[in-house]
C-alpha cells in the first residue's frame, strides 16, 4: 500500500534510481518555487517572502498588534483576516465579536481582506481565491497547505508573519524534498482521508519526512479530482512535514478556470534528473477505508483490521487514556462493542479537510433514502465555504443530508478544535476533522470528563450513520458511489462579493482601530541586552508536544487578543503548577527590583534591602543559609564602601549579576 525509502533517488526515465550525489536539486518542483521567493544569495540558506498570508480570529489580534507596536503602518502584501474558529461567541461574552470588529477595522487601516465569521474555513477561503501554482503562502494555521494547486503552503506561528507585515523574512535552511510517487486509482468508498490516514500512519513515527517539503506526482495523480487532492495534502501536516506542492495538470488548470483564476495556471512537474533526499510511494488502489484511533491521526489502522481486533486495540485506547489524561474511573470503550459491533455515537464531517464539496456529496448519496435513526447516534456536517454550500444547496445534497437526519451547520472550525459538537462524556466520535488530539474535542478532563475522537473519510462515516451508528467502511456498502477524477463543482462567490471586505492594496491610515475590552496592546519589553539569564519555570521532554499543550485550543482560544490573560492558561494540560511558580517568580524579581533601587540609594535602607532580600531568596529559591550570609556580607561590604571605588564597583557588579540571573531589569550599575 505504502512503502518508504529514506535513501536518496534521482528520477530518470520514469523511474527512481539510487543517488550519491546531490546533482539534480534544480529539477524539483518545489526547488523552482523556493528559488523565486528566495531574496538571500545562499541557496542552503532561505530568506523567503511570501505571496499572500491568512489568519483567523484566534491569531489575527496578537499577529497585528504585534507589527503594530513594531511600527507596522500597512500591510506590504495581500493578508487575508478569516473568522472561522470563535465564531460562536459562546465564551467570555462579547470578546469574540469585539475580535471580529478589530479585524475590521484593521483590514480598512492597513488594507486588508476580511471575511465575516461563517462564510468560509480559513484553507477553503485560500483555495478558492488565492493558491495557484508557483505560488508561496504563509498562515498562522497549522494546516496552511494548498499543495493541491501547485502552491507551497506553510503553516507557522503568529510572530513569523508580523515579520513578514514588517518586511522581513521567513529565514529557513533549505529542506528536504520527498517525492510522493502515486500510482493506480482508489476504489470506490475509499476516500482523500483514508490515503492520508495511512500517508501519516507510515511516516509519523519515523520522522522520515519531518521538516521536508512532500512533492507528489506519478500516474495516479490524474485519478484523483481536485477536491480527493486537497483532502490528502491538507492532511500532510499531521506528517510533520515542512510543505507540499503536487504536480499541475488539466484538472488544476478546469478548476482555476471555474475559480475565475484561469490565468494563474502553469504546468509543473518534475525534471528528468530531479533529485530527492527519500520517496514515498502510494499505491493508490490498495489503499483501504481507514480509522486513526485515539488520540493522534498516526494512531491509524484499516477498518477491517480494527473490526478484526476491536477489544485490544480499544484496550489501549483506555490505557493511553489513563495515562494521558489521568482521568480516574473513565467508561471503557470495550463496552461500546456490542453483538461483535462497535457502537459510535457522534459523526462529524468538517473544516479544511472534511467540508470540501465532493466530501459532502458522497455523504448526501450514501443516506439519500435513509435515516440516521433515532438513537444515540447523530451527524453534523459543515461545508468548507459559502460557494460550497450554495453548490450543495443548488443540487439538492443538502436538502438530502437534511432528510437522513443530519445537523448542517454554518462554514466554521468549531468541531476541529473543541468549540463545536463537543461529545457526551465517555461518548466516542467519529470525525472526517484534521485531528484526535486529548481532549481537543472540547472535554474537560480536569473536571473528570472524558470523551474520544476518531478520525474517517466522509465516506465510511455516512455508511456507518446509514446503519445507524454501527462502525461500518463505506466499502462495506453494496451501492458506494465512486470518485471521478474530473469531478468539479461550479463556484459561485455571490455570497463573498455581498459579505467580504476586500481591501488588499487600499489601506485608510486615518482610520481608527476599534478595541473591546479583552484586546490589550503588548505589555511594555524591555531592550534585550547581549546576555540574558531567565529562570526556568518547567521543562517537557515528551516527544509530541502540541499548540494544544502550550496553551489549550476551545474556550481558551478565545483570550489569544489578550497575552496577559491568556498566559493564565499556559501549560495547564501538561503542568498545572506552572502559572503559579512563574507568578511568584515574576513577584520575586519585581520585588529584588524595587529593593535594588532602594540599596543604590543609600546606606540606611540597603540594610533594610539586605534583611528583605534573605527572606526573598528563602521563599522563591530556597537558597542554602550560607550562600544567603554571603550575600548578606557582601551588602554590608557595599554599604560601607564609599561610591565610585574599585571594592564598591566589584560588589556592584556581583549584586547585578545576581539580578541578570533572576530576570531582573534593572541596571544598578549606573
């Protein structure tokens, strides 16, 4: 089905041979791409600018008020504000709205393209209106991939695209370039999620293909529609790869035209010659419908395989449960096996990798005629975009998702990331979603709840919500619809041209920016001088660690406008005592400030500094009783000495470095 080399290949007459040179970079896809965004002049050594970038509501805030208090007074290139994930405003009252406003009003400043909240997810919104061949994109979302169209897609953090608001670089070393060689054509009811489930299940755990751009091309490109081909490569971050980019053909080149963007067309695909760091290769019509069992897409078997061994794979699943989440007395999932049958109790079809037109389609055709059932088991569908959805309206699907009994929601992320659809407690959800992270379905574990996530194609979860939520492949199907190859779906953006602000290149320096009270400028940094001692408050030596784990995704997402009250959720999955420790860090070295200043004033009070200080060092750093006399002595030492000498200067200096080491800024040396 899969198989991986990790030994360099050159690709030579239609077939990979072995390498020991490098010879043969130039001929990549992604190296002519790299190259014309390059402005340094070492090839090993990038410094990249970008095309276009896109942010949703989450980062937009903290991304421009951080180019803003940098001196950012308008946007240099096309920056694209989406309101796709706190789109609900259900937490913290209007704080969400007040972000969406900022947003407004920041893309009329600095000109700027905004998209209202439920009219498109962030990734469909940048298919249909930006990725083209050649083309780079940068976004504050890991999932930033538009491969599909022949354009490079990263995914990065907010303060790499506040460089590139500030004119500056994305500086990188050049990477790897993995081919994905694809050959054959699914089989009906095998999905775009059930190749990338087994993509990430061979590549994950190695680390083969980490921090590489994956280029795909081979025969079995052209069996696949251009929605099959986004719904792999929006999957290959969970790969943890650098980029994507696929080879162009006449499929990319229909859909364009249908985008209104014919003329952005070029073919691409590699030279004879082309040289790769590995090659992964896809037999496309050995490919299964699969399942990625909690609590990460890697985790991924086929469903025959699962049905075959569900009491021991579901074990596991209780045990990684128990050691993840340590939650006590949790429902295990081995009673949700019932007659030999799994039960589920939720499907979700969503966001950038579930809501794509032809994803939904097979659903609706899967249940035409059929009902969910009135049981435990229920469906929500999201469609990617507006254009989707009136395309789905306009052909009927949705009127027959509707009558099987399915939910159809507006165009947002909120399943994906625990804003939406959150299970019942020790429910199992079946999910066409980019991931099964712990708890990013939106329980609290904490508070002793606990409920799971599976990753499936659209297909297999329409049949199982066909047979009423008995896990079921849609291969299992008697009547499975297949996947044509040149599927396409007619784009009406009637609903972006009556909602979308399109303010790219026309920015308003006169115009205010609007505030609510959760949006707060960045708190005042001092200079970073040439070296810096920090304390540190936490170390995580885990081998995966998430966004999730940094700072938790849900609720928490809503208080990213605001860095001061969002850090009161840092680390909180992985070491709840981290706030506090930091908080009476920060006290401890606020207060050795303040005494500090007092000790430069004069003897009477340094003595009062020195007693302070004793009691300081044996509350936050629990300072061995000698080291805290000696401290003591060399304060007295100071006191006594007259100003402007060599001994007074020499405990100066010792006193300072102290302070270096605790994070203290101020400079008593002057």
């Amino acid at each position: 089905m899969i198989t991986v080399q990790t030994t360099p290949v050159r690709w030579q007459n239609g077939r990979f041979t072995p390498s020991a040179a490098p010879q043969g970079r130039e001929g990549t896809m992604a190296h002519a791409i790299l190259m014309a965004h390059n402005t340094s002049d070492r090839p090993d050594r990038l410094s990249i600018r970008f095309d276009a970038m896109a942010s949703h509501d989450i980062t937009y805030v903290g991304i421009i008020q951080t180019a803003r208090a940098s001196g950012m007074e308008e946007f240099p290139l096309p920056y694209v504000l989406t309101n796709c994930h706190n789109s609900l405003c259900a937490v913290g009252g209007t704080i969400n709205e007040d972000d969406h406003v900022f947003g407004l009003s920041a893309a009329k400043k600095y000109g700027g393209e905004f998209v209202p909240a439920h009219q498109a997810v962030i990734h469909s919104y940048m298919r249909e209106r930006y990725a083209a061949p050649g083309r780079m994109i940068l976004g504050s979302d890991s999932h930033t991939r538009y491969g599909a169209y022949g354009c490079m897609a990263i995914g990065e953090g907010g303060p790499e695209l506040a460089r590139q608001l500030l004119r500056k670089t994305y500086d990188i070393a050049y990477p790897n370039i993995i081919a994905v060689y694809l050959t054959g054509a699914p089989r009906p009811g095998v999905g775009p999620q059930d190749v990338a489930l087994a993509l990430v299940g061979a590549t994950f755990k190695s680390g083969a293909v980490k921090n590489a751009v994956l280029e795909f091309f081979g025969p079995g490109v052209a069996s696949l529609s251009m929605d099959y081909r986004s719904g792999i490569d929006v999957m290959t971050t969970e790969t943890t790869c650098l980029s994507s980019v696929w080879q162009t053909d006449a499929h990319t080149k229909t859909a364009l035209a249908l985008l209104g963007r014919g003329d952005s067309y070029r073919e691409m695909a590699p030279a004879e010659g082309a040289y790769y760091d590995g090659v992964v290769t896809v037999e496309l019509d050995k490919v299964e419908p699969m399942i990625a069992l909690p609590f990460h897409p890697s985790n991924a078997y086929t469903i025959r395989e699962f049905k075959a061994n569900m009491a021991d794979l579901l074990h596991q699943v209780d045990v990684d449960a128990a050691e993840q989440l340590v939650v006590k007395n949790a429902p295990s999932l081995v009673k949700k096996i019932v007659g030999g049958q799994f039960l589920v109790d939720q499907g979700v079809i969503a966001g950038c990798s579930g809501g794509a037109y032809q994803n939904l389609k097979r659903a609706a055709e899967i249940l035409t005629g059929c009902s969910t059932g009135s049981g435990a088991f229920w469906l929500s569908c999201y469609p990617g975009s507006m254009p989707i959805n009136l395309e789905l309206a306009k052909n009927g699907y949705i009127a027959q998702l509707m009558a099987a009994g399915a939910s159809i929601r507006s165009c947002f992320c909120g399943p994906c990331f625990g804003a939406g659809d959150v299970p019942a407690n020790g429910a199992f959800s079946i999910r066409h979603s980019t991931r099964n992270f712990p708890n990013r379905e939106g329980s609290k574990p904490g508070d002793g709840q606990i409920s799971y996530v599976a990753l499936m194609d659209a297909r297999s979860i329409a049949a199982t919500a066909r047979m009423g939520g008995v896990l079921t492949g849609a291969d299992e199907l008697p009547d499975v619809p297949a996947d044509r190859a040149d599927e396409q779906w007619s784009y009406d953006d009637s609903a972006y041209q009556s909602r979308v602000y399109f303010g790219v290149g026309k920015p308003q320096p006169e115009a205010g920016l609007v505030f609510g009270p959760n949006i707060a400028d960045w708190p005042e940094q001092i200079p970073l001088p040439e070296n810096l001692l920090l304390t540190c408050c936490a170390a995580i030596y885990d081998p995966v660690t998430t966004t999730d784990e940094l700072i938790p995704s849900g609720e928490t997402s809503s208080y990213r406008s605001n860095p001061l009250r969002l850090a009161e959720f840092a680390l909180s999955r992985k070491d709840p005592q981290y706030v506090s420790r930091a908080k009476a860090i920060q006290a401890g070295v606020s207060a050795a400030e303040t005494l500090t200043a007092q000790a430069a004033a004069g003897a009477p009070k340094a003595a009062r500094w020195g007693v302070s200080m004793k009691h300081y060092l044996q509350e936050f750093y629990k300072t061995p009783a000698e080291e805290i006399t000696l401290l003591g002595m060399q304060i007295k030492y100071l006191t006594n000495q007259k100003p402007g000498t060599s001994t007074y200067q020499k405990y100066v200096n010792s006193w300072q470095d102290f302070l270096a080491s605790t994070g203290g800024g101020v400079d008593i040396r002057a």
